[in-house]
C-alpha cells in the first residue's frame, strides 16, 4: 500500500506534463503556417527546437543534479508553458524563443522527472529495485493513452470549438500549471551527485567509446530519431491538402505506434520468444 501510494502521487505530477507535451505535437507545422511563415522559415524554427534540445542535452543530467530535481521538474514546467503562451505572437524572434524554450522544457521533463523518482524510490522509501519496471510500464501505458487523446482534443477545439490551431497550446497550460503545482506541494526535493560539466561529458564520452556496440547503438538511435523528426516537419504539408483532420491523424499515428510497441513486447516475452539483432 505504501508503495502504491508513492507510485499514484509520481503518476499525478507527471502525467499531467505528459499529456501538455503530446498537445503541442499535432497542430505546431499548422499554427506557423497560419502566422504567415514560409516553409522555410517554419523549418529554421523546428530547428532552433532541434539544436536546443541537443545543446542542452548535454548538460542537463548535471544541471538537474546541482538544481535538485523538483525544482527541475516545477522548471520544466514553467518554460513549457511561457512556450506555449508565446505561441500566441506573431514575431519570428518571439517564436524561436518560444521553440527553444520548449525544447529546454523538454529535455527536462524526460530526465528530471524519472530521476526524481529513481531517487525517492531507492534512497527515501526503500523500495526494491525490481518494482520501478511496474510504474515505468504504468508510465508508457498511460502516455500512449494520452498521445492518442492528445491528437483528438486537438482537433476538437482547434476545429469543432473553431479556436484556432493555437488552442492546443493554451489547453496544455493548466495541465503544465498542475503538474507544477502538485510537484511543489506533495514532492519531497533530492539531489544527485556533485560533478563538473566537463567531468560528467568525459565521462559519457569515454564511456561510449570504449565499447563498440555502445557507439553502434548510440549510432542507429541517432539516424532513427532523425528520420522520425523529419517525418515530424513533412506530414502536415503533406496530409493537409487532402483534407485529412490533422489531430485524428496525429492520433493514428501515436496509436500504431503503442500498438508496435506491444506487438514488439509480445514477441519478445510470449512463446515466439523472438530477440533482437
């Protein structure tokens, strides 16, 4: 009981951050179209997004350690939704802000978080180790639960309420303001390990190149990540001219998506017994 309690008060801080990021996926290529935005300065500003998160990715596991990963997780919070709110000018400059604001939220949200968790579960409760798999599969069912909805509560409101594709935007506010609220009054804060910038980089680096099939991963991971972000900027422009409501489609995508991801699961656990290359 005591641990269910611990896994429901990680899932209510972090689901609602979830379920803000999946609405700002479907209707983001449509809301700068309709700013007026030539395609490629639509592309320029995916890619400050792109080159933020990279940048930052670098040194956001020791910024989330030195900061404390609450006030990280409330951070993530906060420049997602001025992300958001930007989205409501009609300013280049004010946009790019808003992209590498999102993607500095970002980067956060899918590392301070599960820190957070990892931490209180094994340092402050004591938990076993092997029931972490339990809340991250809880995790991954419900945020393909929330891809899915994400897409038709974009549609909804960008074109049944007929608010415009910025309304997705402006619903995935409370939900951040809520995440952040419920971390700061119910999360206990933790800190992680004490390191330079340059040390932990060294680290990775070395790391990653003292094992070939490391670097061989770290390779295939980074070209499927890059077709799946230019599949990201090329599917509005191309299902758009054919009428295709953009958030129903959003969600058949998020949806074969969680449904590749079970398939794989059963393959690999059921009597197939596959594995992988």
């Amino acid at each position: 009981p005591a641990f269910r309690l611990f896994q429901r008060q990680f899932l209510l801080g972090y689901l609602p951050a979830l379920a803000a990021d999946w609405l700002q996926g479907p209707l983001l290529f449509q809301l700068l179209q309709s700013r007026g935005f030539l395609r490629s300065q639509i592309a320029a500003l995916y890619s400050c997004g792109f080159a933020s998160n990279v940048a930052f990715g670098l040194v956001s596991g020791v910024f989330v350690d030195r900061l404390g990963r609450k006030k990280s997780c409330v951070l993530s919070s906060g420049l997602c939704s001025v992300s958001c709110l930007l989205q409501l000018s009609r300013d280049f400059l004010a946009l790019a802000a808003g992209r590498v604001l999102a993607a500095l939220g970002t980067s956060l949200l899918f590392s301070a978080f599960e820190s957070w968790y990892i931490h209180e579960h094994l340092e402050c409760h004591d938990f076993p180790a092997e029931w972490i798999p339990d809340t991250f599969s809880r995790v991954a069912l419900w945020n393909s639960g929330l891809a899915v909805a994400a897409g038709l509560v974009a549609e909804l409101v960008a074109e049944g309420l007929a608010l415009g594709p910025v309304a997705p935007f402006l619903v995935a506010v409370p939900f951040l303001a809520l995440s952040g609220i419920f971390a700061v009054k119910n999360w206990d804060e933790n800190y992680g390990k004490s390191r330079s910038c340059s040390k932990a980089c060294g680290e990775g680096l070395r790391g990653l190149f003292s094992d070939p099939r490391a670097l061989l991963l770290g390779l295939v991971q980074a070209l499927v990540e890059s077709i799946l972000l230019i599949f990201a900027f090329l599917w509005t422009p191309v299902l758009e001219p054919h009428g295709i409501p953009l958030g129903i489609a959003f969600s058949g995508f998020t949806a074969a998506s969680a449904a590749g991801s079970a398939l794989f699961r059963r393959g690999v656990t059921g009597r197939l017994r596959l594995q992988p290359l």
